[in-house]
C-alpha cells in the first residue's frame, strides 16, 4: 500500500470533524458514504466482502491511492 501523506490525513480528519461524511446506506455487502468535497460532493463506497474502498474522486482515479474522502470516511465508520 502506498504511503498516506499528511496533508491527505490532515485534510481528512478536518473533512470529518467538520461533519461532511454522510452514511447514506448499508446493505449486506457494501457501506455507501457522501463527503462533502470542496467543489463537489464524492461517493464513497466500501466492498465489505472484499475489504476494498472506492471513492469517485479524480485524485483516488489518477493516483490509485487512498484520498482524503476515503479515510474521513473510514473515521465516520470507527465513529
């Protein structure tokens, strides 16, 4: 796995503490999540049964690597 930056961290923990992480739904397989981005907002999906995150964002595409979006999200569902 590819190294997290801190900027990434940071901006993901302010992303979560500022409630921009929506649950939005939960079925046997996958966790739905809406973040709420600068610009736009993102969907972010986990696969439970692959363990696998998704997010719809041109960072998370281009560098394959978790964005922001994701680890709020990840901190939501530790919440």
């Amino acid at each position: 796995m590819n190294e997290i930056s801190e900027e990434i961290k940071n901006k993901a923990r302010s992303i979560f503490k500022e409630g921009k992480v929506k649950r939005k739904l939960e079925t046997d397989k996958r966790i739905h999540f809406e973040v709420q981005g600068e610009t736009e907002n993102h969907s972010v999906i986990y696969d439970k049964e692959k363990d696998e995150w998704n997010c719809d964002c041109k960072y998370f595409s281009l560098k394959e690597k978790e964005c922001s979006h994701i680890l709020a999200s990840k901190l939501k569902l530790r919440q």
